[in-house]
C-alpha cells in the first residue's frame, strides 16, 4: 500500500473512526465467491477504507474500527470473515464481559452492554489482533490491534446508545483523549 511518510497529514483531524457500513467484498480477503446475504459492496469505497485504515495503522493514528471499520482492519492485517453467521446479530443487544484491557476501550468496568447489527464477523484474525471480549456464541465483539498508536476495534455500534449509555460515550471519550495526545506533537 506504499510509503507512510506525509500520507498521515492527508488525515484530519488527528483521529480516524472506521466505521459501519455495507459488506467488504469478499474478494478482498482471498474468498473466490460471496455468500448471497452479502450486501452494499462498494468497489470505490473498499480500497479507499483499506488504504485509510493501513496508513492509520502504520502512522499510528488513533483508530476506533466499529462494524465494518473493525472487517476493514482485519483484512489489512490479512484475516478474513464469516460472509454469514448462522444466527445474526441485528436489532440486538447482549451484554459482554471483556477477559482483560477494558481500561484501554475507555470503560469503568469489564461488562459493557453491546448494540449489535452485523450479520458477519471476524474468522481468521489478522496479524497483531488480539480478542478481548466475545458474545456468548463465541463472535469476537472486541479487539486490540498491534500499532504504534491507540488502535481497537468493536464489533458493536457504540453510536447507536452513547447519549444514553456512559459506557459508549466513554469509549468515544476515549478516542478524543488519545488524538489529542497523539497531535500535540504537531501542534506548533
């Protein structure tokens, strides 16, 4: 995906949010068909997105991948997907507990409640992922990525209850904090 250097200052503000979205085209992680529940492929939208999320990573701009942005760094990082989980997880909400690193999501605690609306997920982790929560039928709900900045990744929409719920606010609280952190350096 070429030369990190300067492509960073192409990214404003400070921060990147890779969020939901339509499906990621198979193709983009080796898969030779796609399952008939695929949906809203963009093939102007998906190289841009993979691109967006590599230069983030390897500038180590603070990343928050939610849904999509979440698939979007796993195929960057050369996992791959489920096209089609056997239950989907639409208009869905369940609890999660994190086995560890919740502080980095932002939350008091290792429960949060997750507003879920993916039919896919996460199958072969891509290099430097590390799941730290998953739903009871085992779908990977949270990760850390392996970058020079402040990346994870969610599977859940935190936008959908962060007026309601502190938890969700706290995680975008948590990604405001740590692009300030990260842009000081330039500021002059």
């Amino acid at each position: 995906m070429g030369d990190v250097r300067g492509r960073h200052e192409q990214l404003s503000p400070p921060d990147r949010e890779l969020p939901g979205g339509g499906d990621l085209d198979p193709a983009t992680y080796g898969e030779p068909s796609r399952h008939e529940s695929v949906y809203d492929v963009d093939a102007v939208q998906d190289p841009v997105d993979l691109e967006l999320a590599w230069v983030a990573l390897a500038a180590g701009i603070p990343l928050l991948a939610i849904c999509r942005g979440l698939h979007i760094v796993n195929v960057v990082r050369g996992g791959s997907l489920v096209q089609n989980l056997p239950v989907h997880h639409r208009h869905h909400e369940h609890d999660l507990l994190f086995d560890r690193a919740h502080e980095r999501f932002g939350f008091a605690g290792p429960s949060v409640r997750a507003s879920c609306y993916h039919h896919q997920a996460l199958d072969r982790l891509g290099e430097g992922l590390a799941v730290v929560a998953r739903a009871t039928d085992g779908v990977p709900e949270a990760v850390l990525i392996d970058a020079p900045g402040w990346a994870i990744g969610v599977q859940w929409h935190p936008e959908d209850t962060a007026t309601s719920d502190p938890d969700q606010a706290a995680l975008f609280a948590e990604l405001v904090r740590q692009a300030e952190s990260w842009s000081r350096p330039f500021q002059r």
